[in-house]
C-alpha cells in the first residue's frame, strides 16, 4: 500500500507558509538592531516603543474597524494582548536592550515557554510531561551561558531584570489567552488580526499615558544614527521598525499560521533569535562568545521543546481546539519579538 502524496494545491499552500513564517521571523529579528540605534541617538526606550506601537495601530486602523465587534466579544482578551504583549513586553525589551546587547536580551526573552510550564506545574499543579521538564533545563542551562554566570554576571543587571521582565509579560497574556481564545462555552474563535489590530491600539493608548511622548526629542528623527560607525537616516530606521518589524512582520506570521501547523510556524519562529543575533552581530558590532553562542542553542532548543510539550487541551472540540491553537500561535507570537513568537510574542 503506497503511502498518498500530498496534492500541488497542498504543496503550494505549504511552501507559501513556510516561505512566510520565515519572513515573519526575519521582520521579528530586525527590530532590536533597528531600534537600539535610535536609542544611542537620544530617544528614550519608551519613546521608542510609542513610535512603534503608535504607528502600526494607525496602519492597522482598518482592521480594527472591520474587527470592531471584538470589542464587545472578547474585551478581556484584547486588554491583556494590548497591556501585555504589546505594552509590556515592547517596553521592556527595548529598554533592555538599551543595557544589554540585542541577541541576549531576546533569548532570556524566549524563556518564557519554559515560565509557562512552570505556572502550568506549580501554580495550576497540572503534570507535566518529562520531555518539557528537559526543556526547561536546557533553557535554564542555556540561560546561565548566556549571562555568563561564572564572570559574575557581567552584564547590567537591570538589563537582565528588564529582559526577564518581558519574559514574563509574554507568560501573563500566554495564560489570559489560554483562557479566553479556544472557542469554548460556545463563542466564536477571535480572528487573530483582528485581536493583534486591536492590542496594537489599546497598547498604543496606554503608551501614550506612560511614554508621554510629547517630551521626546523629536529633532533626532530628523537627524541620523550610528550602526557600528555608518550613519543611517533615524526616519528610515523607524519606518523599517513600524512598517517591516511589526506591521509585515505580524500579518506575515497570521498567515503562515493559517497556512501551516502552529507548531511548524513555531519552530521557524525561533529563527527570530537567530536573525536578531546575526543582525546585532553585523549591524551593530554586538559579538556573542562562543559559549553564548552554546548557551543560545540551548535557550531555543529548550524553548522549543517545551512549547511542543505544552498539556493539551480536552478534546471536546477538535475543530475549534485546531483554530483555537492557530489563534493563539498567530496572535502570542513574542514577536516579539517578538514580537509572542510572539512576538506575538516576540519583539
């Protein structure tokens, strides 16, 4: 009996998603090494993010209004991605890498699948399997590479706190979101543009009170900024951060969750540490020892495993588990990067 081969149409549809989840963790990647310049310049983090968040909430407005009974469905859902994987975890992480380079700064950030499991055995005492205790190892493993442990901690330690505080933004909505997005008790799945329209808007609100971004330094947008001795026109930095990094980057990630496995897109997301790393590395002159290096192939690895053990929900559903996952694969990337690989949970 010969095993089926998977239709052109299928094939096509596969490539083209892969083709997108790699775009999406390419766009991911380069807001660090993007923004970190404009840092230097003279803005401050926050300013930073507002300018981010801000600008991608307008391009996005159309989607908001297309979405807008999501407001009245879902209102909990797009609180918490607006205050935490918006808000917060771009706050931070910007502010992180104002004090710490790029690359480590993002994989601490990528502990946050190892978190989750934690809240999961701890908090909720639910069992976890021995294949995501590996991974949590390997990420705290890796981890201690990173930082260099052994040196004493030899980067700032608020740098570190802030990028672990990102982290944890991203565990906050990634618990808020497995409450509220899997279509269960009879409610409708959110559209994940939808959702990700709307946390840009409301984190864009919130920014605004927080950043107060009418005491920033505009004049520096107008100027350039340093990348490893180049100058680079600051507004055409900023456009890669708003246009690229986050509007592409997001709507790239959507699809290619809808057109490939959450896990699949998952695995490709991860690429965004790498991308961030190798950009720093070249654009900005942030070079990573080797045993950083050792240290970041242990953080990905035991990120990715514990995001494929994560405890499966009931299968009650599988229909609406099946999109639910995609919804929250698409709409936690950590992005931001994140942004939550996010981005939405990535950066």
């Amino acid at each position: 009996m010969h095993a089926t081969s998977p239709s052109p149409d299928a094939a096509r549809r596969r490539n083209a998603g892969l083709t997108l989840a790699l775009l999406s963790a390419f766009a991911f990647g380069g807001s660090g090494p993007a923004a970190k310049p404009l840092i230097e310049a003279g803005l401050e983090p926050l300013h930073v993010t507002w300018l981010r968040v801000t600008g991608a909430a307008l391009v996005t407005l159309p989607l908001v209004w297309r979405h807008r009974a999501l407001l009245r469905q879902r209102p909990g859902l797009l609180a918490g991605f607006g205050l935490l994987a918006v808000a917060g975890v771009q706050a931070c992480y910007f502010a992180a890498i104002s004090r710490i380079p790029v690359g480590v700064a993002l994989l601490i950030e990528y502990l946050a699948p190892a978190l989750v499991l934690g809240w999961v055995r701890f908090v909720q005492r639910r069992p976890v399997t021995r294949s995501a205790a590996v991974g949590v190892v390997l990420a705290v493993g890796g981890l201690a590479c990173v930082v260099e442990v052994w040196a004493g901690l030899s980067f700032d330690a608020i740098g570190l706190l802030l990028a672990l505080g990102a982290a944890c933004c991203q565990v906050g909505y990634f618990v808020l979101s497995d409450h509220g997005s899997d279509g269960a008790g009879g409610k409708e799945v959110p559209d994940p543009l939808g959702v990700i329209a709307y946390g840009l808007l409301i984190g864009a609100v919130v920014l605004t009170v927080v950043a107060r971004p009418w005491t920033m330094d505009w004049a520096v947008l107008g100027g350039g900024a340093e990348m490893d001795g180049s100058s680079v026109p600051a507004a055409a930095l900023l456009a890669w951060i708003v246009l690229v990094a986050t509007v592409a980057a997001y709507l790239t990630g959507v699809v290619s969750v809808r057109r490939l496995s959450p896990q699949v897109a998952g695995v490709v997301a991860c690429l965004e540490a790498v991308v961030a790393t190798g950009l720093a590395w070249v654009l900005l002159g942030e070079h990573l020892s080797a045993p950083q290096i050792i240290g970041g192939a242990l953080v990905l690895a035991g990120a990715f495993i514990a995001q494929s053990s994560a405890p499966k929900p009931p299968p009650a559903d599988p229909v609406a588990a099946g999109e639910g996952g995609g919804a929250r694969a698409a709409t936690a990337k950590t992005q931001a990067g994140t942004g939550l690989s996010a981005e939405i949970g990535s950066p």
